[in-house]
C-alpha cells in the first residue's frame, strides 16, 4: 500500500467517471424505479405491478419471453453440449477454425439475422419455394412471423454462444482423470457417470441461466421480424417508452423491472454455478 | 480411434454448415439480379453495390457509426485508464464499488437502460434525448464491463503498484508515474478490449432505435428502414457491414494471437513507437 | 554517529501489530541485513523507511535528518525489489537514466553516469535489451544499478534475490556483496534466508513478530543465539529444557532451571562405543569439560557435506551432525554409539518474546 497522501488532484481525476456513470448509469435506473412505483395520476402506487401482471396483454408477453428464452435455450444447450464436446475431439487446426467461425457469427445477431432469415425461409424466402417447388412439404405449416419462427431464429445465436461457454468447460475435464479412473477399474460409463457428468451438470446449468438472460433481453432481432407485432416483453416495453402512438412510461419502467430483476436473478445463479465449476476445474 | 473422430467431424460440419448458411444466402442474395425457384441464383450483379454507395444516406451512416464507436470508446479509454489506476493504486478500497458499478450494465439489456434515458433527458434541462451525446453517454456505459476487464487485467500483469512504488522512490510525481510508466505499459494490454468494444457497439441497434431512432441515423437503423423498401439492397449493407466485422475481428483475433504468445514483447512494441 | 536511526516504529495493520517500539541504528556504509521469517514485519519495516508505508509511530532519521514527514520521492532511499519493477516499455539504458532525468539533469551527465553503472554491473553490452530480453539475474542487476544511479543515501533491498535460482541466488549475492563494498553503499537487505544474512552482512538484525530479537555480526549471531527463537532459526540448533539436559548430562542441577539450553548439532561428536558404555553410565573422559555418554542411532540423513543423525541418549533426542569425509564411520539406524560434547557448548537461551 501507498502511503496515502490524499491529493486533492486525485479526487478530481475521479469526477468525469462520477459524471458519466451517475448520468447514464445511477439516475436512469432510480429513475426507472421509481417510475415504476408511481400511478397512472401521480403518487406513489403498485398499480403499474398489478396491471404488468393481471393484464392479459402484459401477462402474456411476460410469459412468451419466458417460454421463447426457456426453449431456444434448451436446445442452444443441448447442440451446444455436442459441439463442445466435438470441438475438444477434432485437431487443434480444426479447432481454432471453428472456434473462429463460431466467434464471427456471434457478431451475426439482431437485425442481419433475422433479415438473412427472411431471405431463407420468409414468406418469399429461397428454401419456402424451392421445397414448396420441389414437393417437399418441410415447410408448408411453417411460418417465420410466429413463436416456431422465432425461436428457430434465437436457436441461431444461442447455439454458438453456448459452445462456447461450455467448450473450456470439456477442455478442462483431463485425459489423466480419465486414465486415472481407467486405472483404478472404472469403465467409460462410470467415468461420465462419476467424474464428468458432476462437473459438466453445473457448468450447463450456468450457461443455460445466461443463454436464458441473453434471449429474454434480445431485441433487435424479435423486432426485426416481427415489427410491433409479437407480443415480447423486450417489444412491450420499448413501444410503451418509446411507441408511435401513445407512451406509458410508468408501465414500460415497471415491466422493465420484471425483466432486469430476471437477468440480474439468472446472472445471479450462473455466478454461484461457475464459481462452483471452477472450484472443481482448479 | 478412428471412429471416436468420425462423429466429431460429422457434428462440426453439420454445425459449421448451419452457421454459414443465412450468411452465405445473404451474400448471394446482395450479389443476384433475379432468383426465384433456383438453388443458386439465375443472373449476377454487383449493381446492389452500386446503388448502394451511390446513396448518399448509405455512406453517412456508414461514417456517423464509426465516429460515435471511435467517440465512445475513445471516451472510456480516457476516463477509465485513470479512475481505475487511482482506485487500484492509491483508494483500494473502493475497488469492490467500482466492481459492481462497471458490471450493472452486463445485467442491464438496452430496453431497461432506455427506459430510464428516455425519461431522464427528453425534457428538463439536459435534453439531450435524440442528439448522439445520449448514445455518447451510455455507449461508454454499455462497453464498461469489457473495459473494465481489460484494463484491470493489463494493471494486473505489468504488477502497476510495484512501477508506481518504483518510480516514486526514483523521485517521479505520480502524474509523471502515470504519464511515462503506466499508460505506455498499459495501452498495449487493452487493444483486444477496444476493439471488441468498438465491435459491440458498431452492431448496436436497441439503444440507437430508441434513444436516437431516425434523426441519427446509425448503419444499424439504416439497414432496418431499407429492409421493407429492397432486399437486395438490404443484403448489400448487411455484407457491407460484415466486412467491417470481419476486419476488426480479424485484427482481434490476430492481436489475440501475437499478445497470447508473448505478453511483454507486444506491450514492448506498442510503447516503443 | 548512526547513520540511519530508527526509534520506536510502530506499525499496525487492521488491528494486528506488525511492528512493535521497534529501534535501529546503521553506520555508514554497513551491509544490515533484516533475517527473519515470512510475517515477521520486515519488509514492512523496509517500506516504512522508505515512506511507501505510514508508520503509526515513530521517526526515522538519516544522516541526522528527520526523514518521517517526506514524501517517498523526496527521501533520497533507493529500493530494489524482489519483482525486479523494472519498467516494461523501457530498455535498460532508459530504465537506468530514469531517475536521473526526473532529477532533471543534462543529457550528458545522464549519459556518463548510465555508461559508469552498465560497467558497475557488467551489462553495457545489454544497454539495448528490454526487460523481458533480460534473465532474472541480469534484470535484477539492472534493478540495482537504477537505484544506484541517482545516488541515494540508503539502499533498501526487499528480498533482491528471492525469485531467482538457487545457482544464481548465491552468484548475485556475491556480486552484490562486491559491489557494495566497492560504491560503499549503506544497505538494508530484507531476507528469509539464513545462509543468505550471514555471508553478506556486516551486522544481522534476526526478527520476530515485529521486533528485533538479536542484533550482532554474523558470527556474533550464529555462534551466539540469545533465545530459543535465534537458536531454531539461524542453525538448526537443539533446544533443550532444563530438565532435559539434566537428564541428558545426569547432573540434577539444571532440572529447576526455567531456561532453555541451545547446543549446535555440530558441536556433538558421535564415535563408534569403544569404551564400552553402559546406557546409564555417563564418563567425562580425560577432558574434565567433556561429556560423553551412550546413544542409539534412529535415524541416519545424507545431507550431502554432512550426515545427520538423530540420536537417542539417556532419554533426549538429539540432532548430531558429522561431516562426511572418508574418515567418517558411518552408523545406521539401531546401533549404538558414543557421544560426546563440550559442557560449554549448552548454551542457556533467554526466554522468547522479550
């Protein structure tokens, strides 16, 4: 330690970092809490709760997003869990390709997505004619404006990041454990059952709160396809702050608190998870 | 062993094959005069791209996004290099504060930060909503997280406390230690950090539709109000975009590469120009 | 005249005393060295003389000046430390001429006199060379003659050697040794090495929680441990109770002794039983100052130059080392041998923590 002679110059260094974050960190967010506590006519009031969560309307895109984020993250998952587990098997060569791609398409999110999307498989999209061409009724009932299409979209960007948040994870499970354990008589399914499986479970489960925490904040790419049209919680509240039409800033701010209390409570989790996953990778 | 490969390659090719369809479509599509029931389109052009530069809108947003990524990270590189120094070095303390304070927008998506800002500055007296000094300001807020890291971690490895101790004791004042020590040493730490920052915030669309919708028009919102009007024209900005993606990402990946093998070679060389 | 006085520094550290009522004093051009182990407060002890820690109390003094209100830059106290901080974007020529410039001196001056340190310690070739190019050895070199340069009126050295090889540990410190001689050069040296303090120093100050246990030249240091502390921490020396070494030399005298006795391993000679002791027999052989007596071998340790034994006798344990020569016998574990002493070599320890 220093010896602590307090100028006064350093305090001064510290102001423009004060400025900038309680301009565009601190005051927004009192902000938004306290709008989210007061009444359609002034004062403080829970009715903006009661109506984020006994409205059909609003009720609903709570649930749509939980289920979109809950479902593209499943299955990010689970594909995730295979290519990470492949990524670990294949060559280093190979590896650093598809560990390249894989990180270069992550920048391929919002709306070039869902725009690329549209050209596949929209409703004048090359494969929606082309198998509708060729007889194949693949894609007859599908349609890309709904629930399927969007999670099929969201199933794009969250299958490379959980790769690669669960790729080190596998990387750090060691041959030596598996050979120490062949040693001392186990067979493979005992190893995955006893040693692999004890540490892989947290670390997905961790990827799976901020897959989850990644879905439920995602605009760009529900508003890219759908417009106003799908009832998000992410789409809510950024038309009832900032719509065309008419603004309800109060009940934007308290839906905005059902959704930031749902990230802060998934990164929360994954925090304890991964501290426990380290803990077991040294 | 041959058969434990196997299905590891069969799952990579699958999942690289999926990755590149959409962009490889939209690559085709920014390139194809008509292409209707055909696997590859029928006649080529590169008049997307024509059209595309010939639009004076095109270019301007092109501009304006990297000017206010260049601002904002610029910004936080200027503010954060000296609060985290002094807060490390000389108020330990606070570190735990600082911690939290840089990681709240990590859990904070785009639409809750706007709520806030929408509210706070549309009216009143700082009314900055729809100028780009909003996006100014909570640009340097969304990239904090990544800088903070970068920054920390760069102290951490040039072990800033003991040049600090060393320079004082050699009769440098602090600002001088700041100065000649720990910026040029710094500096080269925290490349992959900027230019990730500079990368987030060059694909950033909540905040900027929000905040500042049409009267600045970023590349992000350019591209999301020529959707409806072309699809080819629209797939043109979407490569045009990814190049500039590609480009920084490859410097990334490259800086990445040359500071994993040798740390101290490469802040030796960043400091000695 | 001291040359550096310290009086009554005391430091603590969230409520635990690091440094207590602690007094030095240095002449000029001394090698001190601070010996003690890891905690025991004297690294802090470094940094509070050169002012990179508050000390709660006390003063420090330097050349009869009061130094205890200046800055850290303004005390005219180099320090080399154990992580070299030789600064990474500099080469060694710039790290050498960095103080001088911050003395704003003339680029002539800054040129000789970093050419006249590259030769002090033998690396002008290297002038060049970045930090990362360096060995530890060389930077640490570098190090010092950074410090050097500006000619500071004390040197303070925190554990220099600690990072390096064993090899090259005890190459430096020769050097270092060599070079201080040659600048006259006051130093503090900070070490948890015993080996290290007594074949550098002029004088060794042996710490322990916070406080000088025992000041004196090395031989002073080694040959003569004033407590139980000094005794296990310097050599590895047998510590004895009172009643244990009544047992051991059978004379009742010292068993109502509170104190504790100290007697160097080497100091005990073990000898085939060719006397033919019984175990309860005790002989003072020809040299009335002599002890000897039966004991058993349990165990036998090749420490290379010398073998040390543990050994049994008349209920004690004891550590006896014997050099390895040809003319050694060897004993194994089990036998039987003769052991004999100086009286005068059971030294009486003064309680610790005094």
């Amino acid at each position: 330690m220093l010896k602590k002679r307090m100028d006064i110059k350093l305090i001064l260094a510290l102001i423009p970092f004060c400025i900038l974050i309680i301009g565009f960190e601190l005051l927004p967010a009192v902000s938004v809490v306290m709008e989210s506590f007061t009444g359609n006519e002034g004062g403080f009031s829970l009715e903006q709760y009661v109506s984020a969560f006994t409205k059909m309307f609003y009720l609903q895109s709570i649930k749509n997003s939980l289920m979109i984020s809950a479902v593209s993250s499943c299955i990010g998952i689970i594909a995730g869990l295979f290519i990470a587990y492949a990524i670990t098997k294949v060559s280093e060569q190979t590896r650093t390709r598809v560990l390249m791609i894989s990180n270069m398409t992550s920048n391929f999110a919002g709306i070039p997505l869902a725009f690329a999307y549209i050209i596949l498989l929209g409703s004048n999209g090359i494969f929606t004619i082309l198998f509708e061409q060729w007889g194949l009724p693949i894609f007859s009932g599908f349609n890309l404006y709904s629930w399927s299409g969007l999670i099929l979209v969201y199933v794009y960007f969250q299958i490379p990041l959980a790769a690669l948040l669960l790729y080190p994870t596998f990387y750090g499970i060691r041959e030596e454990w598996r050979e120490a354990s062949a040693l001392l008589g186990a067979s493979t399914y005992h190893f995955w059952r006893r040693i692999a499986l004890p540490i892989l479970l947290p670390a997905a489960a961790g990827t799976f709160t901020i897959l989850f925490a990644n879905a439920m904040g995602a605009y760009a790419t529900a508003y890219a396809l759908l417009g106003g049209n799908y009832n998000l919680l992410v789409i809510r509240i950024g038309s009832l702050v900032a719509g065309d039409v008419f603004t309800r800033p109060q009940l934007g701010s308290a839906l905005a608190m059902v959704l930031g209390l749902t990230m802060v409570l998934s990164l929360w989790i994954n925090e304890r998870l991964m501290r426990r996953v380290r803990r077991d990778l040294g | 062993m041959k058969k434990g490969r196997a299905f590891p390659r069969v799952i990579l090719t699958a999942t690289l094959i999926y990755l590149l369809i959409p962009l490889l479509a939209t690559l085709l599509y920014s390139v194809a005069k008509s292409w209707q029931n055909t696997i590859l389109p029928e006649s080529w052009t590169l008049g997307w791209f024509r059209d595309l530069f010939m639009d004076p809108r095109f270019t301007l947003s092109l501009w304006r996004t990297l000017w206010i990524c260049f601002l904002s990270v610029g910004l936080s590189v200027v503010v954060m290099l000296p609060t985290i120094f002094i807060v490390v070095v000389y108020l330990p303390r606070l570190e735990k504060l600082l911690n939290v304070l840089v990681l709240i927008p990590y859990a904070a998506p785009g639409v809750v930060m706007a709520v806030g800002l929408i509210k706070l500055y549309s009216s009143g007296p700082v009314a900055i909503a729809g100028t780009m000094w909003i996006l100014v300001g909570v640009y340097f807020v969304a990239v904090l997280p990544y800088m903070y890291q970068g920054i920390r971690n760069s102290m951490r490895t040039i072990r800033t406390i003991d040049l600090i101790e060393a320079a004082e004791l050699l009769g440098a004042s602090k600002l001088m230690a700041f100065r000649r020590i720990i910026v040029p040493n710094v500096l080269p730490g925290i490349r992959v950090s900027v230019l990730l920052s500079f990368s987030i915030l060059f694909g950033e669309f909540v905040l900027a539709n929000l905040l500042v919708g049409g009267q600045f028009e970023t590349i992000q919102i350019y591209l999301y109000h020529r959707l409806s009007e072309s699809g080819h024209l629209a797939s043109a900005v979407v490569i045009c975009y990814f190049l500039v993606i590609l480009i920084l990402s490859g410097i990334l990946l490259a800086l990445s590469g040359i500071l994993g093998r040798q740390s101290t070679a490469a802040s030796k060389k960043g400091s000695g120009q | 005249m001291s040359y550096l006085l310290i009086e009554n520094v005391n430091k603590t550290y969230n409520s635990t005393s690091v440094l207590h009522e602690l007094n030095l004093e240095v002449m000029e051009g001394e090698m001190v060295t601070l010996l003690g182990p890891s905690g025991c407060g004297k690294s802090t002890l470094l940094r509070c003389i050169s002012g990179l820690t508050d000390m709660d109390k006390g003063s420090v003094h330097l050349e009869g000046r009061n130094i205890t209100p200046l800055a850290p830059k303004d005390r005219n106290v180099g320090m080399v430390f154990q992580s070299y901080a030789l600064f990474p974007n500099m080469n060694v020529y710039d790290n050498i001429a960095f103080g001088l410039s911050m003395k704003k001196k003339s680029s002539q001056q800054i040129k000789s006199r970093v050419e006249e340190m590259l030769q002090l310690i033998d690396l002008t070739e290297k002038a060049k060379s970045y930090p990362h190019e360096l060995s530890g050895g060389q930077q640490q070199r570098v190090s010092l003659a950074r410090s050097l340069a500006v000619e500071p009126k004390l040197m303070l050295m925190d554990e220099p050697l600690s990072a390096l090889d064993a090899k090259i540990r005890k190459h430096l410190r020769t050097e270092l040794r060599q070079i201080q001689k040659r600048v006259g050069m006051t130093m503090l040296f900070v070490t948890h090495d015993q080996e290290e303090a007594l074949t550098i120093s002029d004088k060794i100050c042996l710490m322990n929680q916070g406080r000088i246990v025992q000041t004196g030249s090395p031989d002073e240091v080694y040959s003569k441990p004033k407590d139980e502390f000094a005794a296990r921490f310097i050599g590895s020396y047998n510590v004895l109770s009172g009643e244990e070494l009544s047992m051991l030399l059978a004379e009742p005298a010292y068993s109502k002794s509170a104190g504790k006795y100290a007697l160097r391993p080497e100091a005990i000679h073990v000898k085939q039983n060719s006397l033919g002791l019984q175990p309860t027999s005790t002989s003072s052989g020809s040299d009335a100052a002599a002890h000897i007596c039966l004991g058993l071998v349990e165990e036998a340790v090749m420490l290379g130059n010398i073998i040390r034994y543990r050994i049994e006798a008349n209920g004690v344990r004891l550590l006896a080392d014997v050099l390895n020569g040809d003319q050694a016998m060897k004993f194994h574990e089990g036998d039987a041998v003769q052991i004999q002493f100086d009286r005068q070599a059971c030294l009486p320890l003064a309680p610790s923590g005094t």
